[in-house]
C-alpha cells in the first residue's frame, strides 16, 4: 500500500461539512484515552513494583502502627506518594504508547479507512488529540508544579522512603561542606532554621588564595541580605602577599560580629533537594535570585520545564498518531512499528537528556524546557499536513480515498 490519495471521485457533487464536536471525536477520544490510561498505569505497576522490591522493608519497618493492617495502610499511602512522584514522568511516555496502540488498532479494524473516506482529513483527526492533550497537560502540570513537590516534601519531612533518608532535614552529627564562589564552608546545618553550626568558613580571593577564615559556634542570617551573625567565634585575616614572610596575619575574638557571607538563607535551607522536587513557590523564588545562588541553572530550567511540559502530552500523542498514519496508515508491519516505538522513547530520553543539560548550564533553561514539547508539535503538524491535500472542507466529498497502488 503506498501514500493514501484525498482526490475526490469525479461526478460526486455532494458537499458537507464535518463535524469537528461530533460523534466520531466523542468516540475517538474515549478510545485514545483508554489505551492511554492502560499504558501510563502499567508503567505506574512497573516502576512500583521496582521501588517496592528495594524498599518494603524499610517502608514496613517505618509504619507508626506495626499492626497488619497499620503496615498494610502505611505501605498503601506510600504508593500514592509514590504516584504522585512518578506520573508526571511516566505521563508524557505512557501517552505516546497508548495512543500508538490505539493507531494500531484503527489499522487492523480498518477504521481509518472508514474516517477517510467519510471526508475527514489526517489534520481533522487531531480535534480528539486536543481534547485529551488538553486534560493531560493539565494533568502533568499538576503533576510537577504541586502533587510531585507536596509527595516528596511529606516523605522528607516524615522521613519515608529513600526521599527520607536522602533529603533528611534534621541536625546531622557530621559537617557538610558548601562551596560558593569565594568561600568554603564546613559546618553542620540546621535546615529547618537556616542556620549554621560548629561553622568554618575559608574566604578565597579571586586568584585562589585565603584571605581569611572564621571559626564560630554558630551563625544566622541577619537583617541585611548578604550578611550573618556569627556567635562566639574568631576571624583570622591573611597577611598581605608582600608581608607574608614576616607577617602572620591578624587574629580577631568575637562573642558577636556581623560579617558578610553570600549565602542565601532560603537556598540553605533547601540545600541538597534538586529542583525539580521543591515546591513551586520555593523554586520561583531561588530562580529569581539568579547567579546570587548556586546551582542556578538548575532553577531557572526546571521553573520553564514545569510551564512547558504542560504541551508534552498533546505534543508526545500527536507525534504517535502522525507516524502511525503516515509508516501504518494501511497495514502494520513489524518494522514500523518497532521503529515508531523506538522514536517514542528516543523523545522519553531526549526530553530527560535536554534537561539534564539545562541544570548543569550547557543548554540555556528556555531552550532545555521548551525545545522537545515545541519539536513534537511541530513535527506531528508538519507530518499531517502532507498527508493533508490542499481541498477546502467544503469541497470533500465521501468515498473520495482510494489507497494508492503500491
């Protein structure tokens, strides 16, 4: 079978305009949504059937009643956080297969051929795509502005699950270490009061030498942006470079001294915590701040993924349906397939990829958010409208495609 053929049947003057609300998109979308939603909970039973294999015995032994039925309901309610946390990964992906699967079934039942011949277009069949998008997207934007950040903000804060023990906000026992760009900063860190205990801090100039070093008990933010207050401590300034022979330098005892320290208190007291889990408003927040904090990328592209990846669902289902409809419009093949399957997941790592990017600075954050979702797009329109003829919609009549001979 070779490219389908929209030239009408000559003598056929009957015209009609197709329904865009009709019955055919009602139907259309309820079947695409169903092998949609089989696919994404399919993936959603994989991926916590691996979480669980891993961590049930953690998860068991974290159960505040350790009864049968209070394990049972607390291993329970870590499966819906665990949803939470996955579908607005597993979405965009789940909806690719799904709706390929359901092309898949319009060419076995001949059903496209039925749609066609009826006088509706490959671009006309996207009305039940848009719907469906339209919910997803929502979906998915829900999914990483708020039900992703809520769900691992309460297993951190409850400490449940590997986001736990891996994000643990309590005052640790060991120092961590804090690189900013002219200092470096080993301390134990309250989280929860953004402030520092047992504190060493090593200032270095711009050519890599130590200027000075401080050494307290414990510093908090004070009410001037870019400086702390340092308690019980001593500051020791370097010697100039000329005097470092005979000079060793200037040591200085405090009970209190307010000093300047670019460490922002919001940003310490999420530190660790990737951006793509910190609740929208906290995100927002970090990326307005620019350079002044680090791992700024990182915040300024997941602040564009969490708006553009509202358009990767409609983007990842019209991409499916325009290669099912331009590689099996008439029959499937083996090849097809697979190969259409194929370039769904390539989408699934590339959108994963770009992102990566993005957070470590190699691709700016608009393009590390917007590029995949706005590529899809543009790909399933350009596929459908050369399978499309240019005949205005009045002017189709039924029964008008004809295969063309292989």
């Amino acid at each position: 079978m070779g490219k389908p053929s929209f030239r009408p049947s000559p003598g056929e003057e009957r015209r009609f305009l197709t329904v865009y609300f009709g019955t055919y998109t009602r139907i259309q979308a309820i079947s695409h949504a169903r092998h949609a939603a089989t696919v994404v909970a399919a993936l959603l039973v994989i991926a916590l059937t691996l979480d669980l294999a891993t961590l049930i015995e953690r998860i068991l032994a974290q159960a505040p009643d350790q009864s049968a039925l209070g394990r049972a309901l607390h291993v329970a309610w870590y499966i819906m956080l665990r949803i939470a946390d996955l579908i607005g990964t597993l979405l965009p992906l789940g909806t690719f297969l799904g709706i390929f699967w359901s092309e898949v079934t319009l060419t076995q039942t001949r059903e496209r051929l039925v749609v066609w011949n009826g006088g509706r277009t490959p671009l006309q069949t996207l009305m039940p795509l848009l719907i469906l998008g339209l919910i997803c997207g929502i979906a998915q934007t829900a999914a990483l502005m708020w039900l992703r950040p809520a769900a691992v903000a309460y297993q951190i804060e409850n400490g449940i699950g590997s986001y736990g023990g891996r994000f643990d906000r309590r005052l640790q026992a060991h120092a961590t270490w804090i690189t900013l760009d002219n200092h470096l900063i080993r301390a134990r860190i309250d989280y929860r009061n953004s402030r520092l205990i047992d504190v060493d801090i090593y200032e270095i100039s711009t050519s890599g030498r130590m200027t000075s070093r401080i050494q307290a008990r414990s510093a908090v933010p004070s009410s001037v942006a870019g400086q702390w207050t340092f308690i019980d401590g001593s500051r020791w300034i370097a010697p100039l470079p000329s005097d470092e022979q005979t000079n060793i330098g200037e040591a200085k005892w405090f009970t209190e001294e307010v000093l300047p320290l670019p460490l922002d208190p919001l940003w310490l007291a999420n530190f660790a915590i990737e951006a793509r889990f910190l609740p929208q408003q906290t995100l927002l927040a970090l990326a307005a701040l620019g350079d002044g904090v680090p791992n700024d990328a990182a915040y300024a592209t997941w602040k564009q993924v969490r708006m553009a990846q509202a358009l990767l669902p409609f983007g990842m289902m019209g991409l499916a349906s325009a290669l099912a409809m331009t590689l099996i419009a008439f029959r499937t093949t083996l090849k097809s397939v697979i190969g259409i399957g194929l370039t769904g997941y390539f989408v699934h790592v590339a959108t994963h990829l770009i992102v990566w990017l993005g957070e470590y600075g190699y691709v700016a954050p608009i393009l590390a958010g917007w590029l995949i979702p706005v590529a899809t797009i543009a790909a399933t329109l350009l596929l459908l409208v050369r399978l499309t003829p240019a005949i205005p919609p009045n002017d189709r009549r039924p029964g008008s495609l004809q295969p063309a001979a292989s």
